[in-house]
C-alpha cells in the first residue's frame, strides 16, 4: 500500500496473532471500482461506541508507578507510528495500522461508570491515570469531551490523577486541573518527542506542533498546575541526537521534571516501525533497527519487566548517561510529584444532591 497522507502506519495489514482470517483487497475489483467511482476516497476517521461494564482498569505491572487508569478511548487519531497501544486494536478484529488511527472507539458512559465505582463501599483511594494507553486528548475529545466529564467527577470527589498527553488541548479543562492542583491532587505531563516539525510530523502526523505542547506547559505551570515532561519515545539516528535540547527548552518552559522512555516495538508494531522506516528514513533504517536491536537484547522488543523500560547494553548506557547529564544542568528532578489520597470524598446520591 502507497504511504497515506497525513497518517502514520503505511499499511494496514490485520493482526494474525489471534487467528484472524487475514483478508486482500483484489486487484481486478479495485479497478472495477475506480472505473465506476473514481480513485479511492482519501481515509477518514470513524468512531464507533463501546459500552464497558466498567471503566476503572487495574494494574500490578511492577515498573509502572500507578495502579489505576482509565482509557476514554480505543484508537488514536495522533498517528504515532511508535505507539505501544496500536495491538490492542486487534482485539476488536481489526488492523494496528491503519485502523487503529482511523476507526477509534469513544466510552461515552464513562464518567457514569467512574462515579458508580467510586461509590463502592470498598473502594480504595489510588491516583487514576489517563493517557497510559491512548491520548485523552486525542482530536475527538472536542466533540465527545469524555475526558472533561471524566475530570468532573474528580473535581466533585476530590480524587487524584495523573494524566499524559501529547496535545495541547488539555488547556481546555484548564479550570478543572487548576482546581484539582490547589489541594495538590493532580499531576500532568506533556509528551514531547521532537523539537523539529519534520521529524514530528512524521512520527506523529496528527499530534499538535512541538511549539504547541511547549507553551501548554507553559500556561499550565503558570496556572499553579504541577507538569513534567516526557521525551518518549527516544529512538536511535531519529531523534536521540535532540535529548540535550529538548531537556533545556522542557526546563525553561516551566516543567518540573523530564523523563523519557526508549523505543519499544511490541507485537505488530515492530513490522509497522521497519515499513514506516523505509518509507521515511531508507538511508538509515537498517542501522536504526540495529540500534533497537543492541538495546532490546538482540530482538525487536523486550517485553520483560524492568528491563522493558531500561533498555540494554551501549546504546542504552550513552542514551541514559546523557539525559541524567541534561537533567542535571537543567536544574530538574530535584522534587518528585506526587499527589494526596486522603481528601477523597464518594460521589453524593442523586437524592443527596436535590439538597
């Protein structure tokens, strides 16, 4: 398949790793088809609902410091070609490329949910975190605003959260954050992989300008809002030769903290990085996923923990090396964030509320 303007994956091949019946578009159908409609229509997102029992989701990863999250949204209009989350999309039969990008799933009931569970008698207080999986504010979130009404209950319980994203939009629910933040109960942190708009663009297609991001910290620090940054993913001879610069720019527009996290290609994201590779980088992309390779212990991904976030041998020791170095003279990492448990209040009854 051609590469698609304005999307990340260059293909759209369906998973096989849960024996789905691998389906072709037929070359002689095809040509019927533009004989009699014209050339294929240019690709456009699609949201369909989901209807979850429940809306809280558990963790016990040991090297993932939170234990709750909450994902609005299946799919991603961001295009990250990197993304970690592109398999979860073959869950619903379809593709990781292409469609994970274009045939997103919204939870419009989930601010319900969230207020249902919280009502639980045994419920046990623990930040909840969103954008762990796909981005709250993602470009749908304008219309659905799942994740407003998601912060909503929070503001109204006084629950904690930390929250990730790659989009500026998040200034939208300024109000909301800065509420949370007066009682310390929320923390942000704002993805920003690349100073450079060619590289981003390609990388993330659909995400805001790196500029945009930066001046969200901005205004979210200035809003009294606790924010760190994070340079994820770094990937070798694409965008490692940036950490140095992107630290000190995240620094000066008012991050607390910078982190990052090395390239990780699990499932069929490995296959739909090396075709995104040759598209864009076929000078280099034999030696970047040599690179990925030396890191992840000689194969396209390590999905152990621990070492999954750490990454191995000399490529991973210089990357490490350099960004405590960066950190260091940034002034950053002095405080850890953190957020308060004990203002949690259960969600009034709809009877309690007519008072």
């Amino acid at each position: 398949m051609a590469n698609i303007t304005g999307r990340g994956a260059t293909h759209n091949q369906a998973s096989s790793r849960f024996n789905l019946a691998a389906r072709e578009a037929d070359g002689d159908w095809l040509d019927a088809v533009e004989a009699i409609d014209g050339p294929a229509q240019k690709l456009r997102t699609s949201v369909s609902l989901i209807t979850p029992r429940t809306i809280i989701s558990r963790n016990a990863s040991p090297d993932i410091a939170f234990s709750q999250s909450i994902n609005a949204y299946a799919g991603c209009e961001h295009g990250c070609i990197y993304c970690f989350a592109r398999p979860t999309h073959a869950y619903h039969d379809l593709s990781p490329g292409l469609d994970f990008e274009t045939r997103l799933f919204a939870k419009p009931d989930a601010a319900t949910l969230l207020r249902k569970e919280l009502s639980h008698r045994n419920y046990s207080v623990s930040p909840i975190a969103m954008g762990t999986n796909t981005d709250p504010y993602q470009p749908i979130e304008k219309d659905w605003g799942i994740t407003r009404q998601l912060l909503e209950v929070m503001v109204e319980c006084r629950h904690p959260a930390f929250i990730t994203t790659k989009s500026d939009r998040i200034l939208r629910d300024i109000d909301l954050l800065a509420d949370l933040a007066r009682d310390n109960l929320v923390a942000v942190m704002i993805s920003v992989t690349s100073l450079d708009p060619k590289v981003a663009r390609t990388l993330e297609p659909r995400a805001p300008h790196p500029e945009r991001r930066i001046a969200a910290i901005a205004r979210l620090a200035e809003a009294g809002v606790p924010v760190s940054a994070n340079m994820s993913p770094i990937i070798p001879a694409i965008n490692d030769h940036e950490i140095e610069q992107v630290v000190a720019r995240l620094a000066m527009a008012g991050a607390q903290d910078v982190n990052y996290i090395l390239v990780r290609l699990p499932h069929e994201v490995a296959s739909l990085f090396r075709a995104w590779l040759e598209t864009h980088y076929p000078d280099r992309a034999a030696k970047v996923m040599a690179m990925i390779r030396d890191i992840r212990g000689g194969r396209d991904n390590d999905p152990d923990f621990g070492s999954r976030m750490r990454g191995q041998g000399v490529w991973a020791d210089l990357t490490r090396t350099r960004f405590i170095k960066a950190r260091r003279k940034a002034n950053l990492g002095q405080a850890r964030i953190s957020v308060r448990t004990d203002l949690f209040r259960p969600p009034e009854g709809a009877q309690m509320r007519l008072f």
